[in-house]
C-alpha cells in the first residue's frame, strides 16, 4: 500500500524529524509513505492579503494531488473519529492520500473533492504537530486492522 501526505508546508528541518522518520519506519511494515510539502509563490502572495485568498492558493497548489487515489483531508469541521473508525478508512485501499492545508484551512470546493473529511479532534493544533499525530494514528490503524498488539 502507499500513503503520501501531502501538506501545505514550507520545507524545513524541525526537532519533529527524527519522531516522522521513527514513525514512518514502524508504518513502513504495512506501507510506503511519501511526505510531501508544498509552499508556492502564490501561497506567500496569498497569505499577505486574506484568509479567503490563502484558501484559493491552497487548492491551487494542492488541486493536482486529489483524484484518482482514495483522498482523506484533515479538517477541523470534518468528522470525528476514534482509531477503529480511522482503521477502517485504511482498510483494502491500494493508496491513500492525506491532505494537511494552511493556516487558514480549505475551501469548500476543495473539501468537496475529498473522499473523507476528518478531524483529528477539536484542539488546534500547528502543521508539524498534525503530522505527527496522523502518522501515528496511520501505525495504529494498521496495528488495528492486522491485530497487531500495539493499539492495546
């Protein structure tokens, strides 16, 4: 199976790096995982003029990504779920995608072309905190769904 994460993200080395690469490894079992960030000129531009504006750039930059592989984008708004729930958004899926917006979050339009939109609940939480949040609920919900004794 492959997972990419594709996330609207200026590249940069963080003091999350090393817990990314522990947890990517254990996923690494079940799955490949592709990480990919993506901070454009016109998300920059955007992000100086409004929050409405920073959404347009997002999907902009993030529309090429969503389609043909089964797309799951985190969302405040979007549902809620446990870890069973999110295990069986990766059950029998040849890829998945996951998609982590800006700032200012998706447009409409954008949450619309998703598969699934879920919540990883209701805190706010920064970009680099998300991600390693979702890549751990990735390893559990493979431990979950090959009754691997972790999720206990």
């Amino acid at each position: 199976m492959n997972i990419e994460i594709v996330s609207i993200a200026k590249k940069e080395k963080t003091i999350y790096d090393p817990l990314y690469k522990d947890l990517t490894k254990m996923i690494s079992r079940f799955a490949h995982v592709t990480d990919r960030e993506i901070f454009t000129k016109d998300v920059t531009k955007a992000h100086t003029i409004s929050p409405k504006a920073s959404q347009k750039a997002y999907t902009k930059a993030l529309e090429a990504y969503i389609g043909k592989d089964f797309c799951i984008t985190l969302h405040p708004d979007g549902k809620l779920v446990d870890s069973f729930e999110f295990s069986k958004l990766l059950n029998d899926k040849m890829s998945v995608k996951f998609f982590i917006g800006g700032a200012y979050g998706f447009e409409d339009k954008f949450l619309q072309k998703s598969d699934a939109v879920i919540s990883l609940g209701k805190i706010t939480m920064s970009h680099k905190i998300a991600k390693a949040v979702l890549l751990e609920q990735i390893y559990r919900g493979f431990s979950i769904l090959s009754n691997h004794p972790y999720h206990k």
